[in-house]
C-alpha cells in the first residue's frame, strides 16, 4: 500500500480560534435523485509533501500556498493521524503531521492552489472550540474540539499524540 504524507497547520489567532478550511469530498451518489452531491467537511490547512520533502519544509510551503501566510517556523508538532482509504480506485495510507501555533489573525487568500484544490475549496473560516462543538458539520479530525482546547488549557504533548482522523 502506497502512503501519502501531509503536513497540517493548527493555527490559533489571539481569540483562541483556529483556522479551518472547508473542503468538499469526492461525489457520492445520491439514490433518490441520481444526482451527485459533494459533501462538505472543515480540516486544518495543509497539504502533501513534494517528493524528497521533510514535513516543516511542506508546511511552511502549504500555508502559503493555501492562505497567503508566511510562516517563519511550522511550530510546534502535536498530533500525528493515519487512515487507510481508497483514492482514486487505490487504496492508500494518508499519513499526517498537524504542526500548532499562535498567530495574529488575518484574512486568508489562496495564492497557489492546484486544480483539485481549486474544485474542493469552499473557503475559510475562524472557529473556536465552542463552536466546532456545538457545530452539526464534520470536522477531522473527529475529535478537534477537544483536541483544541487541551491545547488552549496549556496541555500541550511532550510527544506528539496519535490521533483518529
């Protein structure tokens, strides 16, 4: 099985909330209709690694690519998530590095996205651990309310954590 590694940004603004992108999936049939829907879920931004590439190298690049940020470091390596799924008929091991900081909020502009980005991206949002918890949409990981606020209260990993995506 072919895996595919990525580095993710947990940016956190002064308010305590954090930046999220919404992202739409892959088609799903919709049996009633025949129509195809593209659900939609909010994940940290990030991306793949290029080949050869170490993951703060990726992130760095990723964020500024996707948000229009330039990040001086990729900050802190808190959690690391693997799932098996199937992409594009292959079935693959995603293998990802979520990467914490502070920064200042500002409004996020996409410079440099590739053409399956441009047809997921929906757009970007703040969202505080309150609201991801109260929200009805899917977040990854599951978990990210109370992932985040571990974080908020000071509990940061020695190590970074596994956790389920």
């Amino acid at each position: 099985m072919r895996t595919i590694a990525s580095a993710r940004a947990l940016l956190i603004d002064p308010q305590d909330r954090v930046l999220l992108m919404r992202l739409a999936a892959g088609r799903i049939s919709l049996p009633q209709t025949g129509a195809a829907a593209r659900p939609t879920f909010w994940v940290t931004p990030g991306g793949s690694l290029a080949d050869g590439e170490a993951f703060e190298a990726a992130l760095v690049r990723e964020i500024r690519e996707e948000t229009g940020l330039r990040l001086e470091t990729p900050g802190r390596w808190v959690w690391t998530g693997e799932k098996a799924l199937s992409r594009d008929g292959e079935r693959v091991l995603t293998v990802a590095r979520v990467y914490a900081q502070r920064v200042a909020a500002f409004d996020p502009v996409p410079l440099d996205l590739t053409a399956e980005e441009r047809d997921s991206f929906r757009g970007f949002r703040w969202w505080s651990a309150d609201a991801i918890a109260a929200s009805p949409e899917r977040f990854v990981p599951r978990d990210l309310a109370r992932l985040l606020r571990d974080l908020l209260a000071g509990r940061w990993p020695s190590e970074p954590l596994a956790i389920e995506v």
